[in-house]
C-alpha cells in the first residue's frame, strides 16, 4: 500500500474518529458568551477541514521527498499536530476548560510553526500548504483565551 494512502487513512482516522468523540454543539459550550465579532462561527469547521486535508497533502509530500530516509521524526510532528488539533474539542467540551483548549489549541499553533521551517528544505510546497493553520492557529487560539476572559468560570 503506498504511503499517500496510509497517511489519508490515519488522517481521516484522526479527524472523524476523535471529532465523533464530541461536539462542540454542547450545551455548555454553546451557553458560553461569544465576543461580537464572532459573527463566522458557522464557518470554523469548513475552516478546519480545509486546514486538515492541506496538512494531510503537506505530510504525504514530506514523506515522498524522503523516500530513502524515512522521516520518522518529522512524521511525528505532524501525528503530535494532528492529534492535538483533533483533541481540543474533547479537552474543551468534555473536561469543561478552556484553559485546557488553549494550551492544547498553543501548542498545535506551535507544532505547525515547527513544521512548516522543517517542511520547507524538503519540499516548499508542503511548507506553503501548512500556511492555512499558521494563519488560522493564531486565531482560533486568540479567540479561545477571549473566551475565558468573557466566561472566567469556564477557564
């Protein structure tokens, strides 16, 4: 089986299997307070998917520069990005903190930093194609610390 495949396939595993954990439709989280800028909301999963599949595609094109040399460590970082990015939502929703999601939520942001310097020696394509979560990871980690700042019980 080639290796594209097999990254899809722990890809999507990932995704769908840790997102069917939880919903950030909870209850909870949906009565936490929202800054009113906040008017995209319905979009952040649309979002998400499309950061997922080119950190998919910018993984898959890593692995094939290094054929030969099987860049274990850097495949690492990208299963570390992909299973904390897939573990906000349980940590956010299931264990209540959105500190808990900020600091899952940072790190992620931080991985994906790490990668893209990394990736782009390798291949600049699978570096370019990190620049959606180097762009949104920010945000949405932004956005997690003003929501402990508008609902400080729920930090």
């Amino acid at each position: 089986m080639k290796a594209r495949w097999i990254i899809t396939a722990l890809s999507a595993a990932i995704f769908f299997g840790v997102n069917l954990l939880t919903s950030l439709r909870d209850p909870w989280f949906q009565n936490l307070s929202r800054p009113g800028w906040l008017t995209f909301e319905f979009l952040i999963p649309i979002i998400w998917l499309v950061i997922w599949v080119c950190a998919t595609i910018s993984a898959i094109l890593v692995w094939e520069a290094l054929r030969g040399d099987r860049p274990w460590l850097l495949m690492g970082l990208y299963a570390a990005l992909a299973l904390l990015t897939s573990l906000y939502s349980p940590v956010v929703v299931e264990l209540k903190t959105l500190l808990g999601g900020l600091i899952v939520g940072g790190t992620a942001t931080l991985i994906a930093y790490i990668l893209a310097v990394l990736a782009k020696p390798i291949s600049q394509k699978a570096s370019w194609l990190l620049v959606p979560y180097l762009l949104w990871g920010p945000v949405g980690t932004y956005l997690t610390w003003i929501l402990m700042q508008l609902n400080p019980g729920a930090g």
